[in-house]
C-alpha cells in the first residue's frame, strides 16, 4: 500500500492512506507546496494533525498560500474536525460527529509557552481522567505530553509554536494494539541543532546520533543541570509499557520500543530530507 | 506556622515555566515570614506535578537555601498525594538534597538523599534550640561533621539558622528546629 506519495513537479504534498506522516519515512520533498492533497487520507494520527497543524503554520507565517483537497472519506474529515485541524487548515470541512474512532482524547492544542500548557491543563486534567477512569494511566499520559511540551516550549521555540494532542484507540477499527496515541510538533531548531549549541557535541555531524545522545539525563549541559525531560517521557513510556517513542528532527530519526524492565529496542537512521523542528509521538499502552 | 497552598495554582502542575512562578511566589511568601518561623508547603489538592514542575519548584527551592537563602526561616511539605511524594522525592534525590514532608499521621520523614539525615533530623528535633557544638556532642561527631550535617539539614527547611555574636567575639549560629517534633 503506497502510504505516501509526492508529486514532486507539481509541488502538491499528497497525503494519503493511513498515518501517512508516521508511516513514511521521509519528510515533505518541496518546500513550499503549492497544494495540500488529503483527498485519499484514510487515518490521520495525532502525530500526522500535530505535524500537519506546524506544516500549514509554516506555509501562512511565509504568506505562501496553497489550495486544499478535504478528505474525500466523509468519517475521516469529521474526525479532523473533532480533532480541531478545521480550526487550522481552512476549507468547507463540514460538522464532525460520526467519525468511527471515539472522540479525541486531547484536541489538537496550539502553544507558544509552557505556561499556556499549565492553563490548559487546568481543564484537560478533570476530563482526561474522566475519560481514561484510571488515576495512573491519566497521570502518566499527561506527565509524558507535558514534559514533551516543556521541551518544544523552551528548546524547540519559534513563532510557530508547538502542537499537540491525543487519542485513544480501542484497535476496533485500526487494527492497532489498544492505546493512546501522543503528537506532538514544533517548529523550532530541532534537537541536533540545539544540541550543537553544546561545545561538547557541536562536531557530531550525524543527526541521528545527537537524537541518540538527546536521551541522556543533563544532556543540553546547561549550568542549573536540567534536561530530564525527554529521560522523563522514556521512563513514563516503559512503565505504560508495551510503548512506542517515535522522534523526527532534523535529518535524523530514532524509534524505540519500550517494555518495563526491559533494555529499549532502538533505531536510529538519517533522513533523505530534514524536519522543520522536531515531531514526536509516544504510543503506550492504554487500560 | 503559615501556610502556602500549591493548588492554587492547578490540581495538576506541569512546566519549568509554572514551576519557576511558583518558586518565586514561594520565596516571595518566605521573605514575608518571621524569622525563625515556618512557612508550610501544603500540596493538598495537588493531584499530580511532572519531574520538571517538582525540580524547578521545589528542588530549586531547597538549592537556594543551600545558597544561604531564607535559611533563618523554616519550611515543611505537606499533603502530598503518592504521586507527588514520589515525584518529589525524585527531584531531591538527583540533585542530592533532601527536605521534610510531615504525613497525615503528624510522622515526619526526609525526602530526598536519606543517610545520617533522618538521624540528625531526630536529634535536632530533641534539642529544638542548639549550638552545633551541641548536635556534635549528641551524635558524637567531630564539629566540622556536624557542620557539614547542618548545611544539608538547614537547606532542607527543618531546622532554621541565625547569626549570633559569641561574647569573645567571631562568628557563630545558633539553629533552631523550625518544625514540630
């Protein structure tokens, strides 16, 4: 099945199938496309609205208009409006309701600080829990999205902003295993960058290995010691385990599959093209 | 005792950001404290805090105190829910300090780096107002370790310090414990 396609000469970003950005493994070739093409988009995951919000930020903030094809699948556009990308992308998207995949867990949320991040918590914490039922598996889905936001907030911060939203999955319809679903994109620096900004790593030429470091407790080696945020989200993600870290950055990506008590199976590989910023999803197993 | 209520600010407490305001709230409430007074962290109505929340607040709060910040004055966590004491606790132990939070039960206990701390803790409780040469003489210990034993223990908002003028003159504190036995 052909997840993503591009028509290059047209410069249309064509986005069909399922996940189409979380299955593919390249990054949009052209940039600016003159046309966005979700008319065969069969599933789109909180990792596909989150980059795909950051993607259509960019294109307004550079005044580069591109025309737009709604998902023809009427289910599949109304989960994108219930998961908010109508308030982002224009075009007739219609009313949601009556999408197959239960409402979102987290609808699509647009920051520009951590701050905002706390606000919105205030109202997102009584109805997450509400909804998962489970204190713990509340607790630990929000402590992963919040240090995920943290990070973008402050390391990955441009006018862009960040991204970010969530939903659960009973496997009925995707097949999946049942969990919840993280996304999460900004459109900052990227890791590797940012973490060339650090003496100690500013000859590593391979982005790839810098995601790798990116892991590491203290790593942007700033003086009042931070940087647990990305172990945090790790930590969080095996302990929900079975759980699936996916993150872009630059021309480098790293994919982990994390257990608890079990060493993570990592992967780590170089990008044809670069990510503007840095896109992340965390999938953990739900109750 | 005066008392800061942390869920003021959410029931569920997230970023460096929020974490550094809260601090700064904190220390704003603790400079408004009597010496040798005790400001008390209530976290009642604190469902959950992120590593980053708890480091930036109060980690960070406790570092200052390691700094000589407020340290005439005491603090004292209480109300945590399990998931905050454990949180907490996290943050204290990486970076190697510890503070005091005060269960339903009235039981104290350390959070954070433990060692000889709970058993200082339990001797400074004992003699509520004391020179070090005292805690020394208590624990058997040499001055300079009690000393040592008392920066850790003052930075954890237990016991409070104040400068006092020896009658043959020179520099010495007097320290206080600044919570309930």
């Amino acid at each position: 099945m052909v997840l993503l396609c591009y028509q290059c000469a047209m410069s249309t970003f064509r986005l069909q199938g399922r996940a189409p950005l979380l299955s593919s493994r390249e990054p949009p070739p052209h940039w600016p496309p003159t046309a966005l093409d979700l008319g065969e988009l069969e599933w789109a995951t909180p990792f596909d609205v989150a980059a795909l919000a950051v993607l259509w930020t960019r294109l307004q903030r550079e005044q580069a208009p591109a025309d737009v094809v709604l998902p023809a699948d009427p289910q599949v556009r109304a989960y994108l409006v219930d998961i908010g990308l109508d308030g982002v992308i224009d075009g007739s998207w219609g009313g949601g309701g009556g999408s197959r995949v239960e409402p979102p867990l987290v609808r699509l949320t647009h920051l520009h600080s951590g701050e905002a991040w706390d606000d919105v918590l205030g109202v997102l914490w009584p109805g997450v829990r509400a909804a998962l039922g489970d204190y713990t598996m509340a607790s630990r889905t929000l402590d992963i999205m919040s240090e995920l936001v943290d990070n973008a907030v402050t390391h990955g911060h441009s006018a862009l902003g960040t991204w970010v939203c969530a939903q659960r999955y009973t496997g009925a319809t995707s097949g999946h295993a049942r969990g919840i679903w993280v996304g999460i994109a900004d459109g900052g620096v990227g890791i590797p960058d940012h973490l060339r900004g650090n003496p100690k790593y500013n000859g590593i030429r391979a982005d790839e290995e810098l995601i790798r470091l990116a892991r590491r407790p203290w790593v942007t080696g700033t003086a009042d010691r931070r940087g647990w945020g990305l172990k945090e989200v790790f930590d969080d993600a095996a302990a929900a385990g079975p759980s699936d870290v996916l993150i872009r950055s630059g021309r480098g990506e790293g994919h982990f599959r994390l257990q608890r008590e079990t060493r993570p199976y990592a992967r780590y590989r170089q990008l044809k093209r670069p990510i503007p910023g840095t896109w992340v999803h965390v999938g953990i197993a739900a109750v | 005792m005066v008392r800061y209520k942390v869920a003021k600010w959410n029931a569920f407490l997230a970023t460096r950001e929020r974490g550094r305001r809260v601090r700064e709230d904190i220390e704003r409430e603790l400079a408004r404290v009597d010496a040798g007074d005790t400001l008390v962290l209530d976290f009642s109505g604190v469902d959950g805090i992120t590593v980053s929340f708890g480091d930036e607040s109060v980690a960070k709060l406790v570092l200052a105190r390691t700094a000589g910040d407020f340290t005439d004055r005491g603090f004292v966590i209480e109300g945590t829910t399990e998931d905050v004491h454990e949180t907490l606790e996290t943050v204290l132990a990486r970076r190697k300090l510890a503070a005091v939070n005060l269960r339903p039960s009235g039981e104290l206990e350390i959070l954070g780096v433990q060692g000889w701390l709970p058993d200082t803790l339990k001797a400074a409780l004992n003699l509520r107002s004391f020179r070090a040469s005292e805690l020394a003489e208590r624990l058997g210990l040499t001055p300079q370790a009690a000393n040592n034993r008392l920066k850790l223990l003052v930075a954890s908002g237990a016991v409070a310090k104040e400068r006092v003028i020896p009658e043959g003159g020179g520099k010495e504190f007097s320290y206080k414990a600044a919570i309930p036995a």
